[in-house]
C-alpha cells in the first residue's frame, strides 16, 4: 500500500521534504500540496509530476479524502492550526519543529491527541535520526566516559532570512537542542538562563545575536549553548559532553581533508539541508512505514510539548535577565515511553 501524503507549506524545507517522499524514499506518493503562496505550491506541484493536488487551503488538503497523512511544512505559527485539524480528521500528521511557538499552543495539541484516543503526532526533530548524535547517545550510554557533567554546544548558521527575527534564535533554532539533548542524555530540565553578548554587526535591529543558553538538569548537569546565526562562516553544529572519565565530541561532517597552498583543512558545510540530509531521510523513512502500521515512533506531541515548555521559560529568561524554572506537567500515561 501506498502512502498518500498531502504537503502544506512548498517552501524550503517543504520543497526538500516533497522531493524526497516523492522521488527518493520508498512507499509514499505525495497527492496534494498547498501554500499561501500558491504559486509555489503549484510550481512545486509540477515538480513531482502525476496528479498532484492543489489546494486553497490547509483544511481542504486535510479534508481531501485522498490524503492519507499530512507533512505540515509552514511556518511555526501555523503549526497548531494544522495539526489540530489533522487530529480532528483522524489523520496521522508530520509537523516540522516547532510542534506550536508556545506551550500553551503545544498543550492543545496533546490534549487533542489524548482525547483522539490514537497517536497520529511525530514533530521534525532529525537530530535523533543523525547518525553522529547516535553514535554519541550509544558512546555514553556504554559508560564509556562515565557521568554526564556538562554539555558544551554551538548552534551557528551562516545567515537567516528576514522573516527570522523576535525570539526565533530560540523558538525555531535552540528548539533542535533542547530536543536533542533531552533524549541524549535522557534528563530533563529544571532551569534556565539566557545571556545577551555583544551584538554582532550582521544582525538587524529586529533580532539579537548572539545569545549564550544555559540550561541545569534533573540530575545537575549543567548545559551551554552558543545560538550564533549570523556567523557568516559556515552552518556548524558542534556539541561536546564532559564526563566522569573522558570527553565524547559530536562527529563532523564527513569531508576530504586538504593539504595545500601551506595549509591544512576541511570544507565546512553552508546549509541546514547538507549537514542533516541523511538524518531527513532516515526520519521520514521510518515515518513513512512506521504510520503504515498505525503506530509512531518518533518525536512525540509530548516532546513537542516539552520542548515548547522549555522554550517558552527560555523566551521568559531573556526577558527578565533572570533564572527561570522550567516545570514541566507529568508526563500523561499516554505517552508512556
Ligand atoms: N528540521 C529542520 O531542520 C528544519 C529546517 C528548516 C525549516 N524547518 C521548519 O519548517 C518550517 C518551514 O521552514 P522553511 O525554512 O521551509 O520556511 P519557508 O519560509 O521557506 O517556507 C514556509 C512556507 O510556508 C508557507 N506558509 C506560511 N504560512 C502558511 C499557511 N498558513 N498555510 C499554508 N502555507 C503557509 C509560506 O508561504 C512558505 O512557502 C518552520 O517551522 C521551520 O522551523 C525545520
Ligand atoms: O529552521 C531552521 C532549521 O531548523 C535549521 O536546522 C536550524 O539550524 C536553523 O537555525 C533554523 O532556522
């Protein structure tokens, strides 16, 4: 059987996720796109070829009786209003990070989910599917470099587009570490706090950057993370973990190292889409056959949830300069792990 997926939301990462349950992953069809811009969705819809359709409006892809399963690809703030409608229509739906810009947004969802009485939520966060972050989670549950005790991160995008500003460093970047780092070192948060350096000359008015995070754990670990993304070298994603008894790096990106012209080195990647492109495809693969089977493995609504928590007492840190507690509601029986 095939998976019918309708796609709201043709750009960047729409477009890239289109083209690989359309052209490179095994048994999905993508049958229906829709944008608010519905050029692109109709130029992206000539793109997969076959009969594509496209919609006026996320509710009538969601409506299509066509449509399987729904990929929810808009921006962020658009994120609850189609992941409600896909619970109301029973449909299983995919939502790129951030599940909901709040925690208030993110616990409709689950509570919408819970009262569906079926898991039909998994939210794009590929760094659990990379294979260095698995690597580094399988490094340390071995005990090879004892206790965690501190984790030291960067989070660096060369640029952001204009439509990035407010509190986006955290709501749509720092979002992929507080996910990851949760699940890998199977901890959660109590506090935060969030520091404001210099400002560098390549942000705008409108947005700060950079911003030093720091979060402490359940179990005492203290966690630091750099969200530069106006660091114009590189997209560069770095995270180091401190133990008892040694130190585990996340691995770079495989490249060719150069000797030449006196010099000694390695490409750095430019762009989100290179430096997880196996991780997306491992993703949506196992999405893909994993809702096949009625069932979803990945990141849940609760971990959106979660993470919307965090993020929300991260925006809160900022503000008021202060340490903030990050309490989070138990966990519901329904998310069990
Ligand atoms: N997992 C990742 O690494 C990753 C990478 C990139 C983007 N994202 C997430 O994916 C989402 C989209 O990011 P992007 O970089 O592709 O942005 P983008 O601006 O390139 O594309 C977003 C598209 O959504 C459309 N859109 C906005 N509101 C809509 C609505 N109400 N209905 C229908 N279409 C709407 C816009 O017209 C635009 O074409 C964001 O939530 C972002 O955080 C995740
Ligand atoms: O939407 C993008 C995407 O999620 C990238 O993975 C992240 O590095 C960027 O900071 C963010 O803006």
């Amino acid at each position: 059987m095939t998976l019918n997926v309708g796609v709201i939301g043709t750009g960047a990462i729409g477009q890239d996720h289109i083209k690989r349950l359309a052209h490179k992953l095994t048994g999905a069809a993508v049958v229906a796109v829709n944008d608010i811009n519905r050029d692109s969705a109709q130029a992206t819809a000539a793109t997969i070829g076959g009969d594509v359709a496209v919609h006026g409006s996320g509710q009538a892809l969601i409506d299509d009786p066509k449509v399987d399963a729904v990929v929810v690809t808009s921006w962020g703030p658009s994120h609850e209003e189609f992941v409600l409608a896909s619970i109301a229509a029973g449909k299983p739906v995919f939502c790129e990070k951030p599940l909901a810009t709040t925690a208030a947004a993110a616990l409709r969802i689950v509570e919408a989910e819970i009262a569906s009485g079926r898991h039909l939520v998994q939210v794009g966060f590929m760094r659990r599917y990379d294979r260095g972050y698995r690597m580094l989670k399988e490094t340390l549950k071995a005990g090879t470099i004892g206790e965690a005790l501190m984790v030291h991160c960067a989070h660096r995008n060369p640029s952001v587009p204009d439509f990035y500003k407010g509190d986006m460093a955290i709501t749509d970047s720092f979002v992929h570490e507080i996910d990851v780092l949760r699940w890998l070192i199977d901890d959660d948060y109590v506090s935060t706090q969030v520091i404001i350096p210099r400002r560098t000359r390549r942000s705008r008015p409108d947005l700060d950057d950079p911003h030093i995070i720091l979060l402490e754990t359940r179990s005492g670990i203290r966690i630091d993370v750099e969200v530069f993304v106006n660091c114009a070298y590189g997209y560069d994603i770095q995270c180091e973990v401190v133990g008892e008894d040694g130190i585990a790096r996340l691995p770079e990106p495989m490249s060719i190292q150069l000797r030449k012209e006196e010099r000694l080195g390695n490409a750095i990647l430019n762009d989100w889409k290179l430096r997880f492109i196996e991780a997306y495809d491992v993703e949506l693969q196992e999405w893909i056959d994993t809702t096949k089977r009625g069932e979803v493995h990945g990141p849940s609504a609760w971990d959106g949830y979660f993470t919307a928590v965090t993020s929300d007492a991260c925006v809160e840190a900022k503000r008021s300069g202060k340490l903030v507690p990050i309490s989070v509601r138990d966990r519901p029986s329904f998310y069990a792990r």
